[in-house]
C-alpha cells in the first residue's frame, strides 16, 4: 500500500477509480473542480470515461442511463449543482440504481459562496428530490477517510441499489493529507440481470426495464414500501459512528465533518481545564447514529452540536434523545468556520450550566 | 399458405396506449420493423420519454429505460458510453425534446453521439392535455393558446431538424411524414439509414417525425392527416438536412475536381 499525499478531492477520484468506477459524468463547479479535473486525466489512463456534461441535470441523467446499462458510475458537484440533480436523483431512487454522488459542499443558499459549509444536510438527510426516500449519506472527516468511504460507497451502492453521497465540506476537499491508496479496493459487484445491455439471451433473463413509473397507485404503493424496507434494513446494517471519551463524559458534542476536528482538539483542552466531555462523530448521516447518541446520554447531562451551519444536524440529535436531555447549539455559515476557541467557550457555557 | 404480413418482432404483444388514429403507433411501427431488418434487436437499447410515449418501454421488445421529463439524450449518452457496440435511441415528443429537453438534445447532437432519436413532431403537448408546445403553429388553438400562438408573445415555432443539422456532430438528421402511404415509405427509409448510420459510428442522427394529436386538435384521424399535410408541412419542409453519408460523396468529388484542375 502507498503511502499518497493527495487533496480531499484528488483522494475521493482516484479511490473511486480504485474501487471500479469507469464512467464519470459532470461539471464545473468549485470547491470540487479536482474532481472532474483529476477524473478527466485518469479515466482514459485505465480505460473509462470522463466526459464533461452541458449541466448538473444532464450530468445525473448520464449517470442514470451509465448505472441503468450496468456499470459503476460517479458524478461530483457542490450546493447549486447538486440541486439541480435532484431531479436525477429521484429517478435514480425511484428506479433502484446504484451509483456515487459526492458533495463537496459550499455556503448558500443561492449562488452563497465557495467557502466550506455543511448547509446541505437536510437536502442530503431528508431525500432532497420529490418522493418518500432516503439514501445513504457518508461524511469524512479526513482526505483518508474521503478516500475510504468513496470507496465503500460503491459497494453499498450496488448492495442495495441505491444511490450513495458522499458529503464533504469545501475544507476536505482543499486540505491535502497523506492516504493510504491500495492498488485496488475490495470490491463486492453483484450480479446486475436487470440491467439495459442488450436482451441477447432471453432465455437466461425477463426483458431488463430501467423505470421509475408505476401508474397504478397500488403498485406504487407495493414499490414504496419495499423502498422504506430496504431503508429499514440499510439503517439497521450500515450506521457507521466514531466516539472519543464518551464514557465518562457529562457533556457530549455532536459534530461531523471537519468539524469534528475542530470539535476533537476544543474537547481535548476543556479535558485539560478538567470538563468532562466527550465527542460523538457521526460518519453516516443517514441512516443516523441515534442508538449511539442515546447510549451516550446515559452518562452525558448536556449535548452540544457544532455546524457549519444554522443548526441542520442537531434535529437528529433532538429526534434520537426525543427530549431526555438538553441540547445546545453552536454554529457559524456562509463559509465562516467556528475555530477551536469559540467552541472551547461554548463547552465552558454548557458546563457552567451544569452546575 | 403464404404469409403476406407478420407482426414485428421488435414490438411486444401489448396493446399501445395511444388514442385510436394517432401515428404515434404507425412510427413505433416503422421503428421496430428498422431496428428487426438490421437484425440488431439483440443489441438495441431504446430510451422512452415522458409524454404519450412514456410507455414505449411496454411496446418495443428490447431492453428500455424511461427517462425524466426531456433527458432521453443524456440518458442515452450514459448508455451509449457503457456499451458503444449496442444501438442506443431515444423515442421524443416535441414537449420533451424540444422545450424541456432543449439542452440535452443540442448538446448530444453537439458531441456527435452515436445515437438515433425520433422525435415525434405533433405541435402540442398530448399527455398533458393539449398545451402549446415549442412547435405550436402560429394562430393554432391549444389550451394554453385559447386565442391561437401569438408570436408576439412566444416567437415562432422551433424547427428543430434544420437547427440540429446544422451542427457539426449530426450526421443524419431528416424530416418525415406520414400522413400518407408514400410518406409513410420514406419516414420508413430515413428512420432505417439513421440507425444504419449510428451503427456504422457516424455521429448523431435524428429523424423528425410530423405526427398527429387528432384527440388534441379536435379533429377525426382523416382530418389530422390533412391538417399534417396542408398546415404543418408548408412551416416544417420535408427532407434531410444533414446526410454524411451524401456530404462524402460530394467531398470526394470536390478532391477529385479539385485534382483535375
Ligand atoms: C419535469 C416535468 N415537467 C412536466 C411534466 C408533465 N408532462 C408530462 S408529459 C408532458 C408533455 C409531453 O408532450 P410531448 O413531449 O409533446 O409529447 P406527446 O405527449 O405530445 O407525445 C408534460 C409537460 C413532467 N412529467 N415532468
Ligand atoms: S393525446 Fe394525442 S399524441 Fe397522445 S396518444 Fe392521444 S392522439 Fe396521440
């Protein structure tokens, strides 16, 4: 294994590259542009396809068509783009194709800016197209968990066949960090006879049909409710959730993303003024780690959430502890980024407040 | 006993959904018996849109996908990649493909993607009841145009075969009728040498087909057909507008010229 010192956004292309991804599809946009630009480099150097769409919409439309012929196939893009796929996304759920959308995110709403934000959690947490749906959303907090968790996006993605997002903030896919980049990822591809690659054994398989329509609404009805189990079974087989001195601790901060690191060194200097606190990182934002919040409560007097945000994740936090302990809140937008010592004071405020 | 007609294989059993004397079936048709006399039904992936033909993927016997609302193109462009020996179409109305779908379309046919689209021109919005489309004639009466198109208010209808031909990566791009039995022969000729053309990789193809909404333009299927020929053909000229396969003949000739002098 090589030890690369690589950018967030070189990390997540070439890990994809790494766990099979022949097909990219996208656009410009920054704070991901790495990607794209990286993609169109490699990609013909092992034999894929980058091609560079005319939009976001028709960017997931080719991911759409890519995924529904078999392959594994990735799109990128950051808050204004990844509306616009919404679209696609919905069709992606609706017609049960696997495939990788990463969100290097920007500050909003609107043209916001391009400096790092996580203000794109609940359009990632909550669906974000039309329809009953969730998808899998996967937040790493360093350029080697970028690379690790793109990589296993793709697995998951074809496991369920669904779409996976990978949601980053602009600072991970800026920071440059050193991975570990096997030659190959572990790669588990199923089978895929429902595929469009050309109906030429028709004994071997049904006519493949790629379609999210169901006109009759019982049918509908029976297609929805297999997606909420497939979505009950990937919530109680995938969450995946770091926690640091939480056994002991009276306070517990809640952060995800590069936050957590800011988060991680505030926690550790108010262990040095003696608070006892602790640090809960979700890595899956959905499905959500509430058993692991709730676990932490047990101990914990206090939470207290820290965003790049104006509060998005700390409903999650609301909805798993359902009102049994106090929750506060700190955050920063636009592309404001708390430091360490703003969220030390807010840890020194909710420990007072235990007293 | 001889058999003097046989159904397309490249159509299923089921019944089509469109209304009785809409030549959205006739073009299905003509789509299938291409795509079977090539003998590539095997290898043929076909796109449906969103519109009266968003079932299509009930009706051609080959693997399908449905596309969002005017993606067809780009749908088409992600399996088309995946699979370039396959023969990849997309099935278009003119809502679809030439309002909504506007980008996708240009841009496909912009890069010269191997793929043939039929694009069903009807001057409105069928499935949704009857609103004007980009290709609304001027003075025609739709739901949304209760006092005939003004081009005033939205311009003039969209032609799209002669805007599409005129870019680089089309290499067949037709206008069709098929009003009429001959009509019907050439749509049958130019919707055959499109895919013959995608599969011999010269680019984009397309195939614009004038089609009736007798349902839409409260009319019986007779009159529709006459409504074709004596409103919609004199605004959208029957005719190829973009043919490689001429543009090399007349390329050779112009080396061949050019050598003589
Ligand atoms: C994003 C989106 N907008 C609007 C619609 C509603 N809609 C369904 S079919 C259609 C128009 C289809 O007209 P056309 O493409 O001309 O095909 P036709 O029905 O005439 O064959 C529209 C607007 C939709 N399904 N999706
Ligand atoms: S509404 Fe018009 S286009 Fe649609 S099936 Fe009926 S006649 Fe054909």
């Amino acid at each position: 294994m090589a030890k690369l010192l690589m950018k967030g956004n070189e990390a997540i292309a070439e890990a994809a590259i790494r766990a099979g991804c022949r097909y990219f599809f996208g656009y410009p946009i920054t704070p991901q542009n790495q990607i794209p630009e990286y993609m169109s480099k490699r990609m013909p150097q092992v034999g894929g396809t980058f091609l560079q769409a005319e939009s976001e919409v028709a960017a997931i439309n080719m991911v759409y068509g890519a995924a529904g012929a078999g392959a594994r196939v990735m799109t990128s893009s950051s808050g204004p783009g990844i509306s616009l796929k919404q679209e696609g996304i919905t069709y992606i759920v609706g017609a049960e194709l696997p495939c990788v959308i990463v969100n290097i995110m920007r500050g909003g709403p609107g043209l916001g800016s391009i400096q790092p934000s996580q203000s794109d959690y609940f359009q990632a947490t909550r669906g974000g197209g039309h329809g009953d749906y969730n998808m899998p959303v996967l937040a790493p907090a360093s350029v080697a968990e970028a690379a690790e968790l793109t990589a296993k996006a793709f697995d998951l993605a074809d496991k369920y066949r669904t779409p996976v997002l990978v949601l980053g903030d602009g600072m991970i896919g800026q920071m440059m960090e050193p991975v570990d980049m096997p030659e190959a990822f572990p790669q588990t591809v199923p089978e895929k006879p429902w595929a469009t690659v050309g109906w030429s054994d028709k004994s071997a398989r049904p006519r493949a049909v790629v379609n999210s329509l169901y006109i009759d609404p019982k049918v509908l009805e029976q297609h929805n409710i297999r997606l909420q189990e497939k979505y009950v079974k990937i919530a109680a087989e995938q969450v995946q959730v770091a926690t640091e001195l939480t056994d002991d601790a009276e306070i517990v901060l809640v952060a995800y993303g590069t936050m957590s690191r800011i988060a991680r060194s505030a926690v550790r200097a108010a262990r040095a003024e003696g608070i006892k606190v602790g640090l809960i990182r979700p890595i899956t934002l959905w499905p959500f780690p509430s058993d692991t919040i709730r676990q932490a409560a047990k101990t914990a007097e206090r939470f207290l959430v820290i965003e790049m945000s104006a509060g998005q994740m700390i409903e999650d936090v609301k909805l798993a502890l359902n009102g049994a302990r106090p929750v506060g809140f700190y955050g920063r937008m636009g592309g404001m980024v708390p430091s360490v010592d703003e969220v030390l004071s807010e840890i020194r405020k909710t420990a007072r407040k235990g007293e | 006993m001889a058999v003097v007609f046989e159904k397309t294989k490249a159509l299923t059993d089921a019944t089509l959904s469109y209304c009785p004397g809409c030549t959205h079936g006739i073009i299905h048709r003509l789509v299938a018996e291409s795509i079977d006399e090539l003998g590539v039904m095997e290898k043929s992936i076909g796109v449906a849109p969103v519109g009266c033909a968003v079932f299509a993927y009930d009706f051609f016997n080959i693997d399908m996908q449905q596309a969002a609302h005017g993606r067809a193109p780009a749908v088409a462009t992600g399996i088309k990649r995946v699979h370039p020996n396959n023969v990849v179409f997309t099935y278009q109305g003119d809502g679809d493909l030439a309002s909504i779908g506007m980008a996708e379309i240009v841009h496909a046919a912009a890069r010269g993607e191997k793929i043939t689209t039929i694009f069903v021109n009807n001057a409105i919005y069928g499935m949704t009841g009857g609103q004007m489309a980009p290709t609304t004639l001027v003075g025609q009466v739709t739901t949304t145009s209760p006092y005939g198109r003004n081009p005033e208010l939205c311009g003039m209808p969209v032609r799209m075969a002669e805007m599409l031909g005129g870019l680089a990566g089309a290499a067949y791009v037709a206008r069709v009728s098929v009003h009429n039995v001959r009509a019907v022969n050439e749509a049958k000729r130019a919707i055959k040498k499109a895919f013959e053309l995608q599969i011999a990789g010269k680019g984009f193809t397309m195939v614009e087909v004038l089609s009736t909404c007798p349902t839409n333009w409260g009319m019986n299927p007779v009159e529709a057909l006459g409504w074709v020929e004596s409103n919609m053909i004199p605004y959208y000229p029957l005719g190829v507008f973009k043919d490689v396969s001429k543009d090399a003949v007349l390329a050779s000739k112009d080396v061949s010229a050019k050598e003589a002098n």
